[in-house]
C-alpha cells in the first residue's frame, strides 16, 4: 500500500494528498500513518509547501467525514434504539445507554470529537455518533478541522523532521492503528460477554 501512496502523493501532489485523507476518512484501514509522513518528507525535499501540505490533509480529511455524519443525522435515534433494544447483545448497548450517551454528547460533543480525531480508527467512527446525537453541523466542522489540522502537523513534522528516514514514522505510528482496532475488537467482545440487559 505504501508504493501506491507515495505514486499518488508524488503523481498528483496536493490534489493526491487531498483525495488520499478523503479515501482515509471514508475506509478507516487506509491510515493518514502511511499518508502524511511522507507528504511531510517531499515538503523537506523542496517538492511540496508544508503549510499546503496540512491544508490539503485537513481539507480531505474533513470532507470526508461529513458522509459518515450525515448517515448518523439521517439515520436517527429512534431507528438506533429500536436497534438496541431488538439486537441489544449484539450490539452490547440499550436504548437506555443510547439517553446516555445522547445527554453526554450534547453537554461534552465538540471536545470528543476534537480529540477522536487524534486516535487512530476512532476519527473516522466519531463521526457517526455526532450524527446520531444531532450535534450542531458548524461545532462538529470546526472541532474535526481543529482536532485534524493538529494531527496532521504532527504527522507532516515527524515526516519534515526524519526527512529521507520518513519510514522511520511509519515504523512508530502505523503499528499504533492495529493497536487500536485491536483494542476495539476485545472492549466489544468483553461487552458482548458481559451484556445484560436494563430491568
């Protein structure tokens, strides 16, 4: 995948970065850890501008995100905890954990979001609970522009920084997905173990 990355990035430059953080904010197994650090890399080369770099990964990565916080928006509350409350196991939630979650979202929604898009697998999933909780559009814009515009200064730094080494941050940052979604996987399962449902 990395070949195909820096053939884009290399080939299309700005527009590749923006097309890149858009695929990366629509299918999360595309990492922005494979992405930017070697944007950041061709910004120290002399082939790219840095500033234009982090504006190109913001922008993508924005546009991306608002998809997934449509189909929240649209998809609804209600149809969410009829689902909960028919496939509660499965889904290792209740339509009570859904008021929950809802109030606690809408008292703290733009911070989650700010920091969801720091954690790998969790920035593009942020998004459809914004949706769901009907956050306001221009907090949830604003927050995912500042939350991305900081992680992807700190991608194009580590790739500006290492230079011809940019592989080195792949070598730190990617294996930070997997343990993520690896996480994910076993905090589900433990939930789906562990499900009773509300009296």
């Amino acid at each position: 995948m990395s070949d195909w990355i820096i053939s884009i990035i290399t080939d299309f430059g700005y527009l590749g970065i923006v097309l890149l953080m858009l695929l990366e904010a629509l299918f999360p197994p595309i990492p922005s850890e494979m992405i930017i650090p070697f944007a950041g890399y061709s910004a120290a080369t002399g082939a790219l501008d840095p500033f234009l770099v982090v504006l190109g990964a913001t922008f993508g990565s924005t546009l991306g995100a608002i998809p997934w916080f449509l189909a929240g928006w649209f998809f609804g509350l209600d149809r969410c905890k009829w689902l909960a409350n028919r496939f509660g196991r499965l889904l290792t939630i209740s339509s009570n954990d859904i008021d929950i979650a809802d109030r606690w979202f809408d008292r703290y929604g733009w911070t989650v979001v700010f920091f969801g898009r720091l954690l790998p697998i969790i920035r593009t999933l942020i998004s459809v609970p914004a949706g769901l909780t009907r956050m306001k559009p221009h907090w949830f814009v604003l927050a995912s522009l500042a939350g991305m515009t900081l992680w992807n200064i700190i991608l194009v730094s580590a790739g500006y920084l290492l230079h011809e080494h940019y592989h080195l941050a792949e070598a730190w940052l990617d294996p930070l997905t997997y343990v993520v979604l690896g996480g994910v996987v076993l905090i589900y399962l433990w939930r789906v173990i562990t499900w009773k449902p509300h009296a």
